[in-house]
C-alpha cells in the first residue's frame, strides 16, 4: 500500500488518515498482535505500533485495548469494516487503472453517425469479447464537429468519411465505400453495366454544396473535373424523386448509409467503377492510447466483416 491521503479527519488540512495506516489497522485487528501483524506485513513492530498511534490521533479514537493482550475497542470494532472496505475500495481503484493503462478498462467517447451504425456495434460486440471492462459511449453529429471535438479533447476518437487529412487529428483507414450512381432508369446510362465516368460527366450532375461536405465534393469533382452542374440538390429522397419525375435528365451520386440502397421509383442505381471514399478513425495525435488500440483493432474489416 502506499501513504495516499484518503480521509482528513477536520477537514481543514493536515496529514489525513494514509491506507497504510488503514492496512496496518486492519493488519493488527486481524492478527490479534502487532508482532504476528508485522510479521504479514513484513515490517517491525515498532513500525507498526508508530503507525496505529498516527492513526489512533488522526481520528481521535483509541482503536486498540492493550492493557492485556491487544484487543478492538468498541470504536475500533465500528471502524474495522469501513477500513476493509476502503482498503478494497483502493485496490479497486488500483486495477482499474492497471486495466485502462492495458487497454482491457475505461470508457471511450467515440464521435459517430447512423451510417455507421453496422460496423460500430458489430465491432462493440467485439470489443465486448476481447474487453469485457472496456465501454464506448457513442456520441452522435456533423462530421466537422466529430472533429473538432477530438481536436479539443471532448471526444476521444471519431470516425468520419471521405478525409484523407485533418489539422490536429491522425487518421487511421480502416475500409473504404463505393459510391453509387443514380440516373432515370429510362435513361441509355441505366444498362446494366456501371456506367464509365467520361459518360456521366456529360449529364447534369445534381451536387450538394461544397458547404455541405467539402471533402465528399471535392473526391466527385476531382474525380469528374469537367462534370456537368444540374439542379440543386435537396434531401437524398428528395432528389432521386426528381430524377425519377423530372423533364430533362440528370443525376446524382452517393454513398450508402445503413449499408443499403434507398427505396426508389423509376431510378437506378450503379456502383461507379474505381471511386470510392474511405473511412477513417479520427484520433489525438501521437500513439494511440492502449484503449483507442483495442478499439481501432475491433473496427478492423478483418474482425468485422461488412
């Protein structure tokens, strides 16, 4: 045990009652003696003896009867089960921090969205497994605040989409997703091959701000850099019902979310050919904490699968 101060007995400083003073308390009462209790602890008696009267005029109580052979006063049968108790109280305290340094204990804020909804709790059944102690809380909104909220400490990692740099984070790939075209099925574009990119950029592209998602924006205008610009984009459900309604044809694109396709009339979907966005895990920079490891290891695609 060490001399950590857990109890100030005026509450206006001073030394305060140390757990080594509690477990040689403990140590005496049990033991019947000081000399078979310094014994256990492997100490001299005189040590023991100066620690009990520490503690005796700390709480100012007599713990000890010990005119004949050493016995517990009333009060120091009241105390006996409340030092127990704080002496495993502290051990407690002790492994779990063993546990957070090891990665097997401790809670981890982790930044996410429902369209990550899939792999984050197949990984959380995971992590479950491997780390029975360890908890992650989940916290929800905007990609740019998932990341801001990292950078300032309030989560402890993020995952976020399509971000293949970040000031003051490290990101950690873990897999990538495919886009999805979508176009009129009536249109020469909706065979039943993927459609090539030299084709679409000809056909009005419906694209949501760069505002909206600058990093999704950039990855489709990059990979389409003479596209076509077509009526705004709203809601994604939106959207494709005018696609599928709308006089002159157009398109647009996506990434899945729940890890599905969105009902849709009269339009089809493609996956475009050798476009896709990756997903990342967001962290503080410098090595990863034993905890973000273990984390970062069950949202692995080899541990859980898409």
């Amino acid at each position: 045990m060490t001399g950590t101060v857990i109890i100030n007995g005026d509450g206006m400083g001073g030394p305060g009652v140390e757990l080594r003073q509690l477990e040689f308390f403990v140590a005496v009462a049990e033991e019947f003696g000081f000399g078979r209790a310094a014994a256990r602890l492997r100490t001299g008696e005189t040590s023991v003896s100066r620690q009990i009267d520490l503690l005796e005029r700390e709480v100012g109580l007599r713990l000890f009867d010990r005119s004949s052979r050493v016995r517990l006063t009333a009060a120091g049968e009241r105390l006996l089960p409340e030092a127990r108790a704080a002496l495993l109280a502290a051990d407690r305290v002790r492994r779990i921090a063993d546990g957070i340094a090891a990665g097997t204990e401790g809670l981890i804020r982790l930044g996410t969205t429902r369209a990550f909804a899939d792999r984050v709790y197949r990984a959380l059944d995971t992590l479950a497994a491997r780390s029975p102690g360890l908890r992650v809380r989940l916290e929800r909104g905007p990609q740019e605040a998932r990341l801001a909220a990292v950078r300032s400490g309030t989560f402890d990692a993020a995952l976020v989409r399509t971000v293949d740099r970040a000031d003051g984070v490290a990101l950690h790939p873990l897999w990538t997703e495919p886009l999805i075209a979508a176009l009129p099925a009536s249109h020469p574009l909706a065979g039943p091959e993927p459609p090539s990119l030299d084709r679409l950029v000809s056909l009005p592209l419906r694209l949501a701000p760069r505002a909206a998602n600058p990093a999704f924006h950039d990855l489709v205008t990059s990979a389409l850099p003479a596209w076509t610009p077509g009526p705004p984009f709203t809601t994604l459900q939106d959207t494709l019902a005018d696609l599928a309604a709308g006089p002159e044809p157009s398109w647009t694109v996506f990434y899945p979310v729940g890890g599905g396709l969105p009902p849709a009339d009269r339009v089809t979907f493609r996956t475009l050919p050798n476009l896709t966005v990756p997903v990342s895990l967001a962290t503080p920079p410098g090595p990863l904490e034993p905890p973000l490891k273990a984390l970062l290891d069950a949202l692995s695609p080899a541990t859980t699968p898409a």
